[in-house]
C-alpha cells in the first residue's frame, strides 16, 4: 500500500501535475483521499474506471492513472452505467460536481440509484458552480450568494445524502476536506459495497463561493467545516439544540440489496438456457 510521495507517483499522472485547481480549493485533497481509498481497498489499477462529467470536479481523472473517461455535463453516471454493464468486473468509479450531478445529471443520479448498480459516486460538493463563474446551484444554502443570484438565494438545497437514500442507494456517507481520515474510511466502505454507492465530499472554493458569501480565508472555511459538522454517531446522542447549526457527517446507509448487473446477467443466462 503507497502513502505519502509513493501514492502521488503510483496513482497520477505526473506529467499532468500540478493541478489547475485554485489555491485552496479543497478539490485536490478530495482526489487524494480518492486514491488513498483505492490503494487501501487493495483494487488492481486495471480494474478501476473513473468516469466524470464536467466541471471543476470533474477535471480530476485527467490527473489520475486509471482507466479515465471524460463525459459530457451531468452524463456521468449514464457514461459509467454503460461501461460497468459492458465489464461488470470494472470497479467503476463517479467523480461528480454538485451541479453536475444534481441539476443536469440529477434524473441520472436517480435511477443509478433505484437500479442499485454497481457504482461509487464521489460527489465534490463545494455548494457553487465553481468551473463556469460562479453560478448557485442546487446545494447552495438559502440566502448565499452566487453571480445567478446577486440578491441571494431563495431555493431550498438539496440534502444528496437523503436524495441517494431515498431513491434507493445502498451505501450513503458524508465526509470533508478538512476531516479526511474519515474522508478516506467512508469511500473505502463504499467502494466495498455491492451496489450503488454515494459519498457526499463537502469541499470549498474559496474563489466564488467564499468571496461572494464573505467566508474568509481558506483557513476560516476550513475551520468552518471543523466545527460545523458532526458525526451522525455522535448527534445521535446529543439533544437537539447542541446539533442547531450543524451539519451531519458520517455513514448514513450501508445495507445489502440485489446488485443490477448481476441480476441482468441472470436474465442473460436464463435466456441462453432456453
């Protein structure tokens, strides 16, 4: 298992490095705890497929060394349902944006979802379409601001932990740049999952998001992220105006159910039986 200077020069594409992300942004530490997810996991190298769309999130499998496939805006997980059916032995991977995944690609993360296939979709959620200049979307907090929203928003957010859930995600988690070991420990559980996973990554992007809402520094909305969220585990125990405030973090869901493309190799077999 690499670590440290080992994992960056086993799990990038060197010659792709540095990253163009913005100084701060939490996107890069997300794509490290992908990695270090992955070599923890043990997953053959040829064996992985990570599929994204597009935005700023999705411009991380340029710099990884697996199998890559750079999509279409919100058609992420349409790509990524197509190749897991085509090599159901791939460990296929999502790496979406919070606009691209639930505004254009939200219909997609649904019925990935309810067919419960074989997916881990890693959503870099930073509340804010950082890549094409600021626009809300559909995890910006009510009352922030964004350039499509000058005098704030008036949208209710979505929660994509309870979206996944609800329509039928069999494993479900909330992580953060800023609590990273955790990060690591949920997309791990996930990609162990038989089934359509979901981690939702709270990133930061200090260029829009911040100076639009008047956040701070990149230190400022690190520590926000500190000490906003809670693990689910310990709120759980707590009453409720100590959780006032707060974000929840932590496993949501990790249940086993029929798994779509074994099911749909079952039909095959039943046909060619006949």
């Amino acid at each position: 298992m690499y670590t440290g200077s080992d994992l960056i020069k086993n799990n990038f594409r060197m010659d792709r490095l540095p990253h163009i992300w913005c100084p701060g942004c939490g996107h890069g530490i997300i794509m490290k705890m992908v990695t270090q997810a992955i070599e923890n996991c043990n997953l053959e190298k040829e064996k992985v497929c990570i599929v994204s769309g597009i935005g700023c999130s999705s411009r991380a499998p340029g710099y990884m060394n697996f199998n890559t496939l750079h999509t279409t805006h919100g058609r992420a997980l349409a790509f990524a349902t197509g190749v897991k059916l085509a090599n159901p032995e791939l460990k296929v991977i999502v790496i979406t944006g919070d606009g691209d995944c639930t505004a254009i690609g939200g219909n997609h993360l649904i019925h990935a979802a309810r067919r419960n296939i074989d997916i881990t979709t890693i959503v870099f959620n930073n509340n804010i379409y950082g890549m094409t200049g600021g626009q809300y979307s559909p995890t910006t907090p009510i009352k922030e601001f964004g350039t499509t929203a000058p005098f704030g928003n008036i949208e209710k957010a979505f929660d994509v932990c309870k979206l996944a859930d609800g329509a039928g995600a069999t494993y479900v988690g909330r992580g953060t740049a800023y609590h990273a070991n955790q990060l690591v420990k949920l997309i791990e559980n996930a990609l162990e999952n038989k089934g359509f996973s979901l981690v939702d990554a709270i990133s930061i992007c200090p260029t829009y998001y911040g100076r639009k809402n008047r956040k701070g520094s990149v230190v400022d909305m690190m520590k926000y992220l500190k000490d906003t969220a809670i693990d689910v585990k310990v709120a759980a125990k707590l009453p409720k105006e100590k959780t006032e405030g707060k974000f929840l973090i932590g496993e949501f869901k990790n249940i086993h159910e029929p798994e779509y493309t074994e099911e749909y190799l079952k039909i095959l077999e039943s046909i060619k039986s006949k």
